[in-house]
C-alpha cells in the first residue's frame, strides 16, 4: 500500500460508532471538542432504514442478516482448546455481529439490566461466602474495580435516556412488590411503566408465584409511553410487534443510539461521522506512551491516518481486542503461563429453553411480543442470589417467560417429535402456533485460564489482516449451571400447566457449537482491573498502557453475568464519561496510579 | 378589407402594448420608502434584525444547504418557468452590496429591485406593513453580519417573451398592497397587535394560508377583509389548514398555549407540522420569543367569527369499538388495520408529539383532502428543532396502495371517530399522485 494520507488532526477520535461511541461522542463535543467517528458500516436512521413494513422482514434481516457485519469481509474463526486449528466462522448462527450506526444497538431486544452489586465484585464476594478455596484454580474470574454504588448513578441515567420501562424492586434500600428483588438499590423509578404481561409471561408470573419465586417485568429498553428523555429526544410507545431483536424499530420506542442520542448530535458543527472507514490500527508515538490517532481505510479503498489527542475504542467487544492485538497495544495473554492480558478472559452465556406446548384453548399469539417489553422474569437463580455451597458451581441464569415474537421462520416452536417437513409438519404448526410459549434462561459463564482471544495464524480480512482468534469451549462449571438452573425452569413450566413441555439444554459432552444461537453476549478480552498485570484498563475504562486510549464495551467484562450486557457497558461508559469531564480533559494523563 | 383590419387591429395592439410597456417604467408610485440615515454597526440593532430575519424566514427562499447563507439560487417553480432567489448577502456585485436602505425597502416592502419589479414569490405583498425602525435592523443586519458570498444570480428559465418583467408592474399596481407602516387593526388589545404585526407582515402567513384568486393575489390580506382570510389554501400538493377559529378543520380546538407550542416546536399533543410549514418551523417560528409567539397565538384565536363558530370536535368511539373486536367491515378499515394503526393507533388517538391524533385533528377533518392525501402518498417527516431533536418519519404508502385504497382509508380516517370531513373523491388521489409515484 502507499502511504497513508494524513488527515488534519483532530481533538478526539471515536472508533465504532455503536452504543458506547454516541455516548462518548455526545460527552466529548459537549465538552466542546472537535470529534470524528468512525464506523465501519453504513449510516443508519429510522427512516429509511427501518420504515414499516419493510423491516418486518424475517427473511432478509433476521436469517440473511442486511443489518449485520457481513462475514465474507470479515469474520472470526473459532476452536475449542489450545491445541486445535481454529477455522473461520463463515455463516451465523452462535452470536451476531452488528454494523452500521447504532452498532448491534439497533439489532438488540432492549433487555436493558444492572449488574447485581455481587458481580461487581465477584470474586470476593465468592470468597467471603464459600471460604478462599471454593473457586477452582483454572477460574480465572476478577473484580470490577468500581462498585455498584459508584455505577448506579449512570445505571439510571442511561435507562432515563432509553424511556426504559419497568417496575423497581429495590427503591432507595426499600423492597417493593412487583419488582426484582434481588437488584441493587435503586435512586429512582424506571422512567416509564411496565407494559401489561404478554399471556405466555402471565402463565408463567402465576407459576412463579405458587412455588414462591417474584417474578417481574423485564427491565425494558421498549418505551411504554411517549417519553422525553433527558436530552430532549422523544420516544415512541412499544405496541409490541414481535420485530425488535435482529430489526431495528420502526416505532421509535425500542432505544438505540439513532432514537435516544444521535437526533441531538445530527447538527453538532464539532463532530463529524465518516461511515464505511474501517480502523485498521491505532498509532502510538515511539515511546509506546501515546496513542497518536488511527489508521483506517475508507469507503473507496484509500487509506488515511487520523491524528487525534484522544482515542475512543468503541467497537464491538471483538473488535476491541482484535484492534488492541493488530496495534501492538498491550502484552497479549499467553494461556501457557497465564500472563499477558490482551486477549484474557474471554466468556460467553450458556443458555437453555423450556417449551410449554398447551391445548388450543389457551391463546398464546406469540405475535403479541417484544424484545423485553411485556416480559416477566425471575431473578431467584441468577449471580449469587441463591446458596451455592452443595449445588457444585458458581454463578447462575435469569429465567424469563415470552417470546420476543413469532415470527415465521425462527419463531415456529415444535414438540421434538414433530416432523420437520410437509403436511404433517404443516399441521403441527398450525396445531400449536398459537398455543405454544418457551421460557429461557440466560446463564452466565465464569472465566478461564484456557479460554482467550489471540489473532488467527492463518486466516484473514479481505485487507490480509490477521482475523480474531477465539478459543473456547464449556466447562463443567456451566453445565452444572444450567443443568441446575434449568430444573427450576422446568418445574415452573409444569406448573405452567401445559400438554407437554420439552427442554433444549447443553449436557456435558457437547461442544461449543458455533451453528446455534446462544447468545450474542460475548465477554472479555480487554478486561477491566485494578492493576496493569492483570487487566487492560483501570476503573475509568482507561487503557493502562496509553493514557489517551479509552476502551468501552463488554471487552471490559472480567467474567459474564447472567444478565444482557448492554446495562452494565453503558453504566461503565457513562462512568468513564464523568470522569473524562471532570478530570481528564481538564488535565489528560494517567487517571488511576499503576 | 379583412386583411385591413387585422393589420389595424395588430397596429393598434403594439402601440397599446408599446404605451403599456413605457408606462411600467415611468411614475411607479415607490414614493415612501425608508429614507432616514443609513444605520451604523450597532449591534443591537444587528441582532434585532436577526431575529428579524428569522421571524420573515427569508432563508427559507435565499440559503440552500449547502451554500453560503443568503446567497440564493432556491429554484421555484412557476406555470411559465422556474425562477431563482437571489444571492441577499452584501457582496456588491452579486448581492445587495450597493443597495442603500431606501433600495432595500423598496425591494423589501414595495417588491422593487434595480429598476424592475420582482416575481410576488418575494413576499412583499405582506412585507409591505414592515415598521421603518424594522427595515432599519434588517438592513443593519444583512449589511454588516451576513458574510458576502461571490455568487452570481441566475436567470430564470422563463422563455421570451414571457420572461418581460412589466407586466408584474401593472400586477403589483393592481393588486399589491401599498406599502404602509403598520397600524394595529381597530378593536385588537396590545398583544393581539403585535400578534397581528407578525401574523399579517414578516410572517407572511396569509401568503400559504389565504387563498389567491385567479391573478394569484391574495383574497384577503387583513381581517378587515373578511371570511377569507386565512381560511385555509391548497399550496402545491397540500392544503394549508385554516387559522382560523371557526367551523370544522379550523383551530377552534386549539387552546393559545398549544398553538405556542406548535410555533415553537413543530408539534403539540394535537398534531405534528408537515410540508412546507415544517421548513417554517425549522427556519423561521422555532426561534420566536415566547411573547412573539404568544402574541401570534392570541391574535389567531381572535380570528373566531361567533356566528359560525360551529360544534367543537367529539370523539365517537364506534370506530374504536369496530376495530377493537376485530370487525374491519368499513370501507377503508381493513386497509387502516394494515398501514396506520400501529402507529395512529385502532382509537386515532396516535401518541401525543410521536404520531399525531387522526380524531378531531383539523387538517384530516379539512374541506380540502389534499393534505391527508398527499401525507399517505409521500409520507411526512416531523422537523427537528432545538426544543424537539427527534425527528419522526411516516413513510410514503404510494409504492404500496392503490388509489381506491388510498382514497378509502382517506375517508376512513376522515369519517371515524368523530371526524367530520367530507368524501374524497378518486380524482383527487389520481390528481396528487404524481407521475414518479407507482400507481
């Protein structure tokens, strides 16, 4: 390639331009700097990309994925141990990738939860309760260095900037009916109320109830109200069409970046979005003390350099460590010796799904749903909430009731018995269709020493760039997570009373399988900690090696929780962000001491 | 002796049109324009013309994204051929650089430019009421703080001979205002004059608003000129609603602070702004001072004549009830089911400033049908101001709806709960689907 053009220099640069980079991007220009944000993907907007009815299509965005990062451009490749080759994920299936403006947060259900207080600090919490030998040596898991106390301010005003609603369990230390109550407390109601139980989430709050778990509504990033958020923007009401996850919002109450952020950005002379600019490294001075901007190759092939006095690593959790490898930023984690940390503690969820099939005299209309709205859910099995002493495993699920809609190709829900094919798998589908309902739980997964990201020896871009390395597979840990976990959701789905009920759950023996969807929650890599040799960024999401280099997303999660992620990213973000405002661009430098 | 008289007839034509032509040049009644002394950089008085600026949106015709602000070249279409603004900035030989303050007066408020007479989509037929102390701080302000742009004006494409600019002496003569300033309208308090001032001057209201009779002037330019004044006027694919507050799709359900919000917002919890009045808001009434538009809104709800005040709107929930049990039998109602109700929702209540009320909204109930038309044709997107940063977009439906389903589901929402419009009629959707649009 020739040398790169240089461009002029910029104060800060925003590398993906997803949740964490509107929120930089609206904290930095505020602050009067001159920003660019670059985004790999095309430009994004309601109207034209999400108008009605063309988005409720299951076909072309849901299975061929328009609006994901497309994998013949770019892909990872994945392998289950150290040892073995790893090849290229080529077609989805496993977790899918977002791409554009908005990031995966146009694509999301708008599961929008907190971390518990435990997960901040889960591994002293562990020990404390269960002795210092409870965690197996191989578990590599950390604490956050920031406490729920510290992060709940920014837990509250990001749900304010969603319209989030839902009910509060814990208000100010006090618990209140109708909520969770195993959640941190809480400075404020959700900003707008819960929507009514879809019939599936009914069934199952009144199971619930009669084994005496608390079953509540989702906490939901899909407006129940026309709502004015805190920046003035305004939100549409959720009516509960089935199409948010895999789709973006035509009724502009699902949050994502475009209805909650971007419209108060749209007009800001200071910063300006370059789309189609993929960022191929982040350039550092020669005493590797200073990130000096980035390297990006735009829409027409041309390759620029971007200077900047800050850089803003936005990406998706993948593509933050990739970028953090490619650039030579950081020692990468080495899993012989358990040194490094580039690459360390990669995590995943385990998840499983109970289908309650019922007679035809009870309506489901799986058609009536959200992508959390109108959901009910229990907490009782999830992080330490419960006594992990006898069950032989830490950590834990949500388990939820309702589907997210029903759609007619992933939607359609079977007994195992059914035949997959012709007049009689017609007439089974329109047998139980409208009177089947699946509860799910999502469980978390602890780290290892054996599971991290490297660059792939073998396989590239289509710019020949090394592709992102993932070695992982389950641990015994989890299958004993879900194996647990999944016999509460089970009994809850009996007494559920359906005709039958079937359950689809990971046993010990299979494999981490790339073909199924699990969860898009993918953890880790550029970890959050309280010193350089065993994380990459301190409290403040500030990398530990360039000063101006901060690094946003669930990269920074040291072990997954059982919760979706995208609460507990955006609260860091908005941590970060405080203290970027009131110290960092006041006085740039190391904000936390190594 | 036929040949004869058509040679005499033709004689006497050109000598007529000879005289006509020279007449336009001599003795234009422009006497009264501003002639005090040319303001000084006062700052003050330069931001009193900003906002005046503002208030007459006169960039809504002379900026284009894009371009140097005020520097013109806004195509306009006319039946004749399109013409273009003109480069305002004071750049002295593209712009108004060289124009003294009585020469922009008389472009301002008598429609007079270098000698010829400008096309009326300069709205000097409302200008014309312009206080001098106003002219003076518009002058001050385009003089000295709006940056000269080297941008030359372009020439219209009206063809010879109809591009002659006399005949619009003999129009502005006719049926041109005279240039006066403003005096409040006998029986108006003090704010409902100033409301006036805007409303009947920079604001140009009547110019959408009011309806224009076959030479194109207004009908009426006061409210001393009675019932037509601004009662509502098809303004190319649409119908600017009536302002006033009398009869059905009128704003006689609209209180004076909603009509403040709508001025500064482009939306309240009764309707959203679309068309060419979304350009107003964005340009021009977003940046009202509350007491403008206060004064604007009380001045509007004055406009109520008693006698034909008429029945305010009253919901009817039949349709509601229809739709909610599931029975689409109505005509129309099926298509409603599978295009609007997700966001207009099964009882035409919408969500307040996300999707607007269909129930008691006085641009559906309008006489004219144009608008809701035109809407479900093209779509319509909500402007994005300061106060209001989300914007909202209903997509066009004319890629998907025939023009019987666009004209059913039209007298749907304007027969249902409640609405009290009148049937539209095939042609009307035949005649505001344009040829670009799928049929």
């Amino acid at each position: 390639m020739t040398t790169p053009r240089k461009l002029k220099p910029v104060d800060a640069v925003i590398i993906g331009f997803g949740w964490t980079g509107a929120i930089l991007a609206k904290t930095l220009t505020d602050a009067g700097l001159h920003v660019v944000a670059l985004e790999r993907g095309p430009a994004r907007d309601t109207a034209p990309d999400f108008e009605y009815p063309r988005i409720a299509d299951e076909l072309r965005h849901g299975i061929r994925g328009e609006l994901w990062q497309p994998l013949a451009s770019e892909t990872v490749t994945v392998r289950h141990a150290v040892n073995d080759t790893a090849v290229p994920y080529r077609k989805y299936g496993s977790f899918v990738l977002g791409n554009g403006v908005g990031g995966a947060g146009v694509h999301w259900n708008g599961m929008l939860w907190r971390a518990s207080p435990e997960d901040l600090r889960f591994r002293s919490h562990i020990q404390e309760r269960y002795g210092k030998h409870f965690i197996p040596p191989e578990m590599t898991i950390q604490d956050y260095p920031v406490s729920f106390e510290e992060l709940e301010p920014h837990f509250d005003h990001f749900e304010k900037v969603c319209g989030t609603s839902g009910s509060a369990g814990n208000l100010r230390g006090t618990l209140r009916l109708g909520g969770n109550p195993f959640e941190g407390p809480r400075s404020d109601e959700f900003p707008t109320p819960p929507l009514p139980a879809i019939h599936a989430a009914q069934l199952f709050e009144k199971a619930s109830a009669q084994l005496g778990y608390r079953a509540f509504p989702l906490p939901a990033a899909n407006s129940s109200a026309a709502f004015t958020n805190p920046y003035g923007v305004r939100l549409g009401p959720c009516n509960l069409c089935g199409y948010c996850e895999r789709f973006g919002c035509f009724l502009y109450s699902k949050a994502s970046p475009q209805t909650t952020i971007l419209p108060v950005l749209a007009a800001r002379p200071n910063l300006e979005v370059r789309t189609g600019a993929y960022v191929t490294r982040i350039l550092q001075d020669s005493s590797k003390k200073r990130a000096t901007g980035v390297l990006y190759v735009d829409a027409n092939g041309q390759e620029l350099e971007q200077p900047a006095d800050l850089v803003v690593l936005s990406a998706f959790q993948m593509h933050n460590v990739r970028l953090l490898l490619l650039s030579g930023i950081g020692t990468p984690y080495d899993p012989s010796t358990g040194t490094g940390v580039v690459g360390k503690n990669y995590a995943y969820q385990m998840c499983g799904i109970t289908t309650a099939f019922f007679s035809e005299d009870t309506h489901i209309n799986p058609f009536i749903g959200a992508g959390a709205a109108g959901l009910r859910a229990i907490d009782d099995f999830n992080s330490d909430h419960y006594d992990h002493s006898k069950v032989g495993f830490i950590g834990g699920a949500t388990i939820y009731a309702g589907a997210t809609g029903g759609r007619p190709i992933e939607q359609m829900l079977l007994p195992p018995t059914s035949p997959r094919w012709g007049a009689a798998w017609k007439a089974a589908i329109r047998r139980h269709y409208r009177h089947s309902a699946p509860v799910t739980l999502q469980g978390t997964v602890m780290s290892y020493r054996d599971r991290y990201l490297s660059l792939d020896p073998t396989y590239k871009d289509k710019y020949g760039i090394p592709l992102l390395r993932i070695t992982f597979d389950w641990h015994d840990n989890e299958y004993r997570m879900a194996a647990y976990t999944a016999s509460k959701m089970e009994e809850i789905v009996r007494h559920m009373k359906p005709q039958t009920q079937a359950t689809l759950l990971l046993k010990p023996g299979n494999h981490y399988d790339t073909r199924i969807y699990q969860s898009t929650h993918t953890t880790g890599g550029a970890i959050m900690g309280s010193n350089p040799a065993s994380s990459v960024i301190n409290r403040y999401s500030q990398s530990w090696d360039l000063p101006n280099l901060f690094i946003y997303g669930a990269s920074a999660f040291p072990q997954n929780i059982g919760y979706n992620p995208t609460g507990l990213l955006a609260g860091l973000a908005y941590f970060s962000a405080d203290k970027l405002k009131s110290s960092y661009l006041k006085s740039p430098g190391p904000l936390v001491s190594a | 002796m036929k040949g004869k008289t058509i040679l005499v007839l033709t004689g006497g034509a050109i000598a007529a049109l000879a005289a006509a032509i020279a007449v336009s040049y001599v003795g234009d009644g422009a006497a009264g324009e501003n002639v005090s002394p040319t303001p000084g950089r006062n700052a003050e008085l330069i931001d009193r013309g900003a906002y005046l600026a503002k208030l007459g949106d006169c960039a809504a015709c002379h900026s284009i994204p894009g371009r140097p602000a005020f520097s013109g070249g806004l195509k306009m279409g006319t039946p004749i051929g399109a013409i273009y603004s003109t480069n305002i900035t004071p750049d002295p030989t593209n712009g108004i650089g060289r124009f003294t303050l009585a020469d922009f007066d008389r472009a301002l408020r008598y429609g007079v430019a270098e000698g010829h007479s400008l096309y009326p989509a300069m709205p000097f037929t409302s200008y014309y009421n312009t206080k001098p102390e106003d002219v003076r701080a518009l002058y001050a302000y385009f003089r000295y703080a709006v940056a000269p742009a080297e941008i030359p004006n372009r020439a219209s494409d009206i063809p010879f001979p109809l591009s002659m600019r006399w005949p619009l002496t003999y129009w502005r003569w006719l049926f041109a205002s005279k240039p006066t300033s403003f005096t409040a309208p006998a029986g108006l308090d003090g704010l409902q004059a100033q409301g006036a001032y805007f409303v009947d001057g920079l604001g140009h209201c009547g110019e959408c608003h009011t309806p224009r009779n076959l030479f194109m002037q207004l009908k009426a330019v006061g409210r001393a000129d009675g019932s037509q004044y601004l009662r509502g006027a098809v303004i190319e694919s649409y119908f600017a609603p009536s302002l006033r507050s009398s009869g059905v799709g009128s704003l006689r359900d609209w209180s004076e602070e909603e009509l403040v919000e709508f001025l500064r917002t482009g939306a309240n919890s009764r309707g959203i702004t679309f068309g060419s009045m979304s350009d107003v808001i964005i340009h021009s009434t977003q940046y009202m001072t509350e007491d403008d538009a206060r004064s604007t809104a009380r001045y509007l709800k004055s406009l109520g004549s008693p006698e034909q005040v008429g029945q305010s709107f009253v919901y009817d929930a039949t349709s509601h009830r229809a739709l909610k049990t599931g029975d689409a039998s109505a005509e129309g109602a099926m298509v409603y089911l599978d295009n609007c109700a997700a966001c207009h929702r099964p009882d035409g209540r919408g969500y307040e400033r996300v999707f607007p009320a269909l129930a008691g909204n006085p641009v559906v109930e309008a006489g004219s049908p144009d608008s809701v038309i035109s809407i479900i044709l093209q779509g319509s997107t909500s402007p994005r101001t300061a106060a209001a940063p989300a914007q909202f977009t209903m997509p066009a439906f004319a890629w998907r709806l025939s023009d019987v389903e666009v004209l059913q589901v039209a007298n749907f929402v304007r027969s249902s709960w409640g609405n009290r419009g009148t049937q539209v009629k095939l042609q009307d959707v035949g005649r505001l689907r344009p040829g670009f649009m799928p049929r």
